[in-house]
DNA sequence: TTGTAAGCGTTATCAG
DNA sequence: CTGATAACGCTTACAA
C-alpha cells in the first residue's frame, strides 16, 4: 500500500481522543496518564507515525535545513567540504539543501531565492566566479538568515567565514620554488574578483619581492581550469627565456601544466618545477607527484557548519564576525624533488 | 536589519485589503483588477515578499524537494551524480535535499526517515556496502514517496533504476585483459550484497568461461578501496604463479594496484596489465594512464530524476519499474597497451 | 488528566 | 472584483 502519511489526527480519531492529547503523549508531556502515553505510542508505531517536518516549521519558523551555496561539487574540494558538513549536519539533526551555481552569478541568485523560500535556518556560501554583486545573500541576511562564507569568502559582506590562509599558503608555495632554484616563476591565477584568487597572487607577488626577484606582470596568467591551460600553455612555454616554475591557482591546473610540459619533451622538476594548491587524490596519483598547499576541506565544512550553528543558536547578530583561517600545509613532493639541494 | 520575512498578511495590512485578494493578485488571478495587482506587486516587490514553501508543501502536500541518499560523496562518480540530479532538478524549481551514509546501514535509515519528516516527494537511492535490510526505503513507498535507484540497486524493490551494465562492462574489462595476453586474472571485488559487486563478478567469471580459462575463486578478492589494496596487494603479486592482469572493481583501487605494482619493480602493462571500473578523471592523470570501463555519473544522475520527476508526476504506481540501463564502454588506455598486438 | 481553540502562511471555496 | 473562512499538521495556552 502506499497511503499518505499518518497523521496525529489519524492516531486521535483511532483512539477516540483529542489531538492535543495525542500531541503532549508522543512527546511524553508529564500531564499525560501513562496509559495514554502507551495506547499513543503502540498507534504511532503501528502507524508508522512521523511528524510533519513541514508543520513543525512552519508553526517554530525553524526549518531544521541549512542551505549550502557551490559552486561545482564534482571536485574534491567542494564535495570534501560537502561531505563535512553533511556529518556535522548529521550530527545535529539537521538536513542539507545542496545548490550548485555551476560558477554562474544568476544561479546564485536564484538558489539563494529557493533558499529563502524555504526558510532555511541558514546558509553556507562559496561565492562563484563569475558574482560581483551580491543583494541575494544580503537579501538572505535581510530576512534573519545567518550567513557563513567558506573558501570563496565575499569581502563586502560582514560574516562568518572559514578559509585556508590562502595568502600565506601561495607564499609558501612561490618560496619554495623560489628555495629550488626557480628564477622565472609563472603563476597561474584565479578570477580578481574571487578574494582567493586576489590572495594567492598576492602572496605570490610577495614572496618573490621579499626574495628580490622581479615582479613580471606578464608571468601572471588567468588561468584557472585545465582546458586554460590547453589554451594557453603553448604560448607561455615559448617565452624566451622559458619560464622554470608555475605556481597554480589549483591542483587540477598544475596537473595539466605538466602533462603539458612533458609532452613538450621537457622534465618536471628539472626543467621547470610546479607546485598546485589543494591537495587532492590526485596529486599523488600524477606523475611526478605534486608538491601542493593541503587545504582540508572537509575540516572546512565540519568548522563552517559549527559557526553556522553558533549563528543560528544565538541570533544571527549576536555574535561578531569570526573568521577561522587554517594554516596552510606545504606538501612537498616530486614535482619539486631534486632541486632541494639548491635550497 | 533582519527581520522575520515578509508574509502575505503584511501586504495586506499595509494596503488594507484582505489577504485572500493579496494572494489572487499575486498569482495574477482574472478577477482581480489590474490597479489592485499593481499596489499588490509593487508592495510584495518593495518587502522583498517570498511565498513560505512550508506553508506551501503543508497545503499542497507537496514539498518541491527531493532527497538523494548517497554512500560517499566524496568520489568522482557519486559527485557526479549528484551535479546531474541537481541540474535537472534547478531545470524543473526542485532542491534537492543530499544525504551521505558513509556506508552505513544505521545512517541510511535514520537520513531516510528524516527525508520522510520532511514529506520529500521523491528520493533518489544508492544503498551502502552495509545494507541488508530496505524496509526504509519501503516506508518511504508506503508513505507514497517515490523512489528511483541509481547505480547501487536494492533488488528486493520493485522501482525504476538508472545504472550501467555492470555484468557487460565487467565482461568487455575481462575480455580485453584477455585478448591483451592476460590468462591469470586477478579481480577484485565489491561486496556480494551489492548488486554490481555481484554483477562484476559475473561478468569477470563468464568472460574467462567463454575464453576457456578457468575460474579461480582465489583470484577473486574482496577489495574495493586503496586501504584493502594496501592489505592485500603483497599476498596477491607474491603467488605463484604471478597473475598477470587485473580487474578492480573501480578506478581508485586500480590506481592502488598499479602503484603498487610500480613499487614492487614490475611494469604496467609488459608484467601486469590492469583495468578499472568508472573512468574518473584519475583515470588519465596516472601513469600508466589506466584502462578503464565508462560510468557516466552526471548522465545517471540527471536520467535518474526524470525518472523520479515522472514518478512524482503520474503518481507513484501508475507506472511499471523502468530500468535504464547505460551501455558500457571500454576505454582504452596504456594500463593495458603493448600487449594489444596479442590481440 | 484531557479537550478546545488559536495560530503558523497559504490557497480554495463560498459568499457577497 | 473582494472578503471571510476553513483547512493543511502541529503545538500550546486556556478551559474544563
């Protein structure tokens, strides 16, 4: 059979009594006779009794539902960061309404619309690429929803937000080329206007002028996917003279650096070095390995889901904004092996 | 400010009408006269009023949300998925509630009545390793819930399934190893108590029948993830005789193996030749790049819910259990090169 | 110890 | 053309 769910009125007319019996029986009031309680709780059962979510919600306004704002979850990092927070959602009893924007702003704001339509408790946003503006989270806001950034953090938006140190973890990185001999290090880039992208070009531009290598504007490439990467690598191998180190905005981008390097016939690291960011699987499973940022992102969401909770607890304006940073990890490996000596 | 969103009945209050002419005009119902649906639009504009889906689903017993129950969604095929479900369900105004088990039994059930708390309208199921048991998911039936399986199949439930062949594209991955040269063929395997564990394994054991190999069940392991390859990879290459190719369940365990073979001073295809299941973007990252059976997880994913679309549509017995079933393709790459001239 | 009724936000059915 | 009112499932004063 396949009826619609039994209700508490099904389980009242069953017994013969009254709803707002049955109502303080299943949630073992102290008023209701013990007898009561057991008759209700042997129909529930059999009944396959369970709450509406959807009354409960609309009588508490608490959906017991986060949102969560991606990007693109078919990569490790967002569905790392996914899957922490599924657990620590899990954890606390609440559910998870998973949007992807496929990078596209309109997206965005259509989601973050649904979001708001089903009164979520709060949201947890990784901006796209292609956002600059940003009224469908400040309408969330507007509307009591707490707002909790990860990774993709909005500058112009006063929140929680939990990242990796991306400034340090691409000076970390662009000094340890620098530490292995690289002289005319490219660096592979996000969008400006994504703060991470801003941020690991930053760190980048610094460490080299911290070790008194000239700055080049035309070593910083936008390029931030693999098929960038075909499109581009052609050109930025031809440069005379050729460029010995790429910092990638990403793993999945060095990746395709160096497939493209060693189809050039040159060797990683001894010809040219590279080092990604974000140490997926797949940094050792290329080859050569990748040397790479760690950047953990399933500790991302667990933390993000936890501020979130914060929020929701204790009113969305309650609590200043906090930002968790994690220390960025240098993973080194063989894609800047052998040029240790020169360090 | 953050205040509670808008509702219909402060629309009506500020225009001193009734809140059943603010939700007609809102709807552009005929009767209504255009002056009124002007002050109404422009109000419900200016509070930035959004319809409280609760409230919705509570009247309409339909919730616009859809549940996806997933083992890990931290893998390439089940992220996947999950994008091709999200899609389809963005292109149709469904969200799309994602539920991970981490493989467990007692989590597939509790996230189950959770999607039922929530009166879901549909949900979209790959069981976990663990699960022997499925009468959650035929409480969601019996609560008149839709269901769809998508690559992990329950097959005491009589529903639509969205999956590749899996007995063929074992067959095709064993067949290859076979006319690369292969006659002492390791598999390893996926649990009996998944559907495509047992599949695969059929279709590995037929393949080497129809070529007049024997079937050895110690060539037969269970191991499914690169922390069981780990375990078990030096028992494997220290039997005499050393099996000369393998067929892993999926790509990662694969991957594993043939690290390990690497490791173990042998070579990827001249010693061993190997072949996975799933054709993840790792697949062409390693080196040897690997041989490996196509799974379309986004194509899964988005067929997956046009089933479940239709289900929820026509009703959840009107129609009879539909299978999808993908054609599996072998793609062929150097993790089983060289030897093709054996062919 | 139990029942009645109002209300959460919305729509549909009746009346005007 | 517009307004009451009931209902969706549930909780919670307030009565009894």
């Amino acid at each position: 059979m396949s009826g619609a769910p039994a209700t508490i009125k099904d389980i009242a007319r069953l017994l013969g009594i009254s709803v707002s019996t049955v109502s303080r029986a299943l949630k073992d009031h102290p008023d209701i006779s013990a007898d009561t309680k057991e008759k209700v709780n042997e129909t529930a059962r059999r009944l396959n009794y369970r709450p509406n979510a959807l009354a409960l919600g609309l009588k508490s306004s608490k959906s017991n539902t986060i949102g969560v704002i991606i990007p693109e979850i078919v990569h490790f990092f967002f569905s790392s960061v996914i899957s922490g927070i599924e657990d620590a959602a899990y954890e606390t009893g609440y559910n998870v309404m998973v949007c992807q924007t496929n990078e596209m702003y309109e997206r965005e704001t259509m989601v973050a619309k649904a979001l708001l339509d089903h009164r979520v408790d709060g949201v947890l946003v990784s901006v796209a690429k292609t956002s600059t503006k940003f009224d469908h989270l400040t309408l969330l806001q507007d509307n009591g929803i707490p707002l909790v950034f990860f990774d993709r953090v909005c500058a112009f938006i006063e929140t929680d937000a939990v990242v990796v140190d991306d400034y340090k973890g691409a000076y970390m990185a662009s000094e340890h080329l620098i530490s292995v001999g690289c002289r005319n290090i490219v660096h592979l880039s996000a969008p400006e206007n994504l703060l991470i992208g801003k941020l690991r070009k930053v760190g980048y531009c610094r460490a080299l002028e911290d070790n008194n290598l000239q700055v080049d504007p035309y070593n910083i490439y936008l390029c931030d996917t693999s098929e960038k990467v075909e499109e581009k690598i052609g050109r930025i191998l031809d440069r005379h003279p050729r460029p010995d180190g790429f910092f990638a905005v990403n793993d999945s981008t060095a990746i395709a650096v160096i497939q493209h390097i060693k189809k050039a016939g040159l060797k990683v690291p001894e010809d040219i070095a590279v080092v990604g960011f974000g140490d997926g699987p797949v940094a050792t499973i290329c080859s050569p390995t990748l040397t790479t940022i760690e950047q953990n992102g399933y500790e991302i969401g667990y933390e993000a889901m936890r501020f979130l909770l914060d929020r929701i607890n204790k009113g969305i304006t309650a609590i200043v904004a906090r930002k968790k940073v994690f220390a960025p990890v240098l993973v080194k490996r063989e894609s800047t092996a052998r040029r240790f000596e020169n360090r």
